[in-house]
C-alpha cells in the first residue's frame, strides 16, 4: 500500500487509519488496495482544509457532484480516482465526439483550400471589388472579381424625314401634260427640277414616291457617278440630273404601266399615244417605228426622226398589230 496520503502527501504508517498531517480518514478500496480520501465535511477542520494541496483544496470546496470518474450509485461526491486507475468506458462517448469534430475539421480545410479536382463551386455575397486568393475555383461567370465591362456603341443609324414635294404654281390640265423627244410639255428637258417638281404637284396631287439625290448606278438611263434624283407620281417618273454648275435639272421621264398598278396620270405623247395602246396604233402615229431586244428591259420599240436621233422608246408586248405598249421613255440622260 502506499506511504503517502493522497490528499495531503504526508507520511503513512502500514496501519495508519487517519492522516497524521490532514487528519482524513483512509479507507483501504478493493480491489487496488490503494488509498483513496473520503471527504467527510463534519470531521475537517478549517485548518486541515488549508492545510491540503490548492488543487484539492478547491474541489473540495467544490458544490457536492457526481463523482468524476466512479460509479453512478456511489454516495461521496468526492470519491477521486487515484492516477493509477484505469478510465471507465462511460466516457467514451467524448472520444468519439472529438473524432468527429477532427473530421470536420479536416473536411473544412480541404474545402478552403480545394484541389485540382474540386467542382466549380458559386461564391455568394462577395462583394465585386473584392478578390479571393487564387487557390480557390474560379467560376467563369461569378468570379469574384468584377471583370471590365466593354460598351460597344451600336453603329448610330440616322432615319431621315420623309421628302415631300409643295405644290407650286396653277395645276396644268392632264391634256396639256404631253410626252415628247425634247421634254414633257410644257416642260423642256435642262428646266429647274425643283421648279418642275412643285408645278407637277400642283398637277397630280401628292407624289408617290420623293427619292432622295444620290450617285447614279446608271438607273434609268443616267451616266455612273452623275448626282440623280428621282420622283413619281403613279406610273410617271421624272429624272433629276446635277449639271455642271451643280444645279438639280430636268433630264427625263417613264411612263410605265410596271410603276403602280392603277392607271394614272393618263399622259399621252404629243401624238395621242399612250400606254396600253396597241402596235397598230402606234404605227399609225409614227412612220419610223422599230423593235429590239434591250438588255435591262426586253422588247421595246423606238420612233426615230428623220435624223435617226431617237425621240421616245419604251417596253412592249410584242411586235405584232395586236401588241400593246407597256411604257413610253425620254431618250436615255447619258446618251443625249
């Protein structure tokens, strides 16, 4: 058995029942046959009390409890165990606690730190002028840090205001208006357009279409890279070509019956031919009548005069007595 008082450290006898230093009493425990110290509060004295270790004295100053490492039954709350006793199993349970939250640890700093095979995982609540270092998944479209945002200004598209001619002048009567080689009467070919253009909607009412001046592509008969300009009304279209001195000027005319699909203005040539005529009678009109094929329009007919300058040409059906006009033209602009 041991020389020692467990509370106090003083010496012992082999038949010592009560320490001679602290005064305890001393119960021999089965099986161990150590010492253990029973704290009984009625027999210590204030002295003895002090007189024990500060770590005992402090338990047993303690509120009585559950013994720390004996049995449930007992009836001392300050039965100690002495350093060689072996832990009882009812604890366990805190072993295995503490496993776990190993576990969870590991787990949590293999999660901060990842590894080149973790799944991409979205950062929430990460304001955008803060970074993360660089161990960790970036994310293509939530990164962390806020990514430069390039504005690229759509190409500005200007949608100009509608054209729209002014009538200008008396209305001239649809019988004065006549198609011929120098004009449309009473129009000469190198008149002001604008002037033409304002008595013409005086005549015919609003314009159908006010194309805007542009470079020519060679349309209606006009030279590549003149500035043209065109209007019509209905199935009549007049021609605006730039002069020299820069002035818009009255260049040419199509009545067509492909331009709208009514029949107006009813214009006539200064030899009463109009569209929807037939062969026959605009061959009992003009003497010097011919057909060809032409490339942009297929089969026309010209009236040449007896210089063989051309006077007025336009589409047709056919070239048989039963054809029938389709349009009248002004000699092409750049060939005049």
């Amino acid at each position: 058995m041991s020389d020692r008082c467990p509370i106090c450290a003083g010496s012992l006898s082999a038949d010592s029942s009560t320490c001679p230093s602290c005064g305890h009493e001393l119960t021999e425990r089965a099986p161990t046959g150590a010492y253990v110290s029973r704290y009984e509060e009625t027999q210590l004295t204030t002295d003895s009390l002090l007189a024990a270790p500060a770590v005992y004295r402090k338990l047993l100053e303690s509120e009585p409890a559950n013994p720390l490492w004996g049995e449930s039954a007992s009836d001392d709350p300050l039965a100690l165990p002495l350093p060689t006793r072996e832990r009882p199993r009812e604890f366990w349970p805190t072993a295995v606690l503490a496993g776990v939250i190993a576990i969870i640890a590991i787990f949590g700093v293999t999660r901060l730190f990842g590894s080149g095979g973790d799944e991409p995982v979205e950062v929430l609540g990460v304001g955008a002028d803060s970074t993360i270092a660089t161990t960790v998944t970036t994310l293509p479209a939530t990164s962390t840090t806020q990514a430069t945002t390039t504005t690229t200004a759509s190409p500005t598209t200007t949608t100009l205001p509608p054209l729209t001619v002014i009538p200008v002048g008396r209305p001239i009567p649809l019988s004065e208006l006549r198609l011929g080689a120098f004009g449309l009467d009473p129009f000469a070919f190198g008149d002001d357009f604008n002037t033409v253009l304002g008595r013409l909607g005086a005549s015919l009412d609003e314009a159908s279409d006010v194309g805007r001046a542009g470079i020519s592509g060679g349309e209606f008969g006009t030279c590549p890279g003149d500035l043209v300009q065109t209007v019509r009304w209905g199935r009549l279209l007049v021609i605006g070509v730039e002069d020299a001195a820069g002035v818009m000027s009255f260049a040419g005319y199509r009545l067509d019956a492909t331009y709208d699909s009514f029949r107006y203005p009813v214009v006539r040539t200064i030899s009463g031919v109009g569209i929807g005529d037939s062969i026959r009678d605009l061959e009992s009109a003009y003497s010097r009548v011919s057909y060809l094929n032409d490339e942009s329009v297929g089969l026309v007919f010209q009236v040449h005069g007896a210089d063989g300058s051309l006077f007025i040409w336009g589409p047709v059906t056919s070239s048989d007595a039963t054809g029938e006009i389709i349009g009248i033209y002004s000699p092409n602009p750049c060939s005049s």
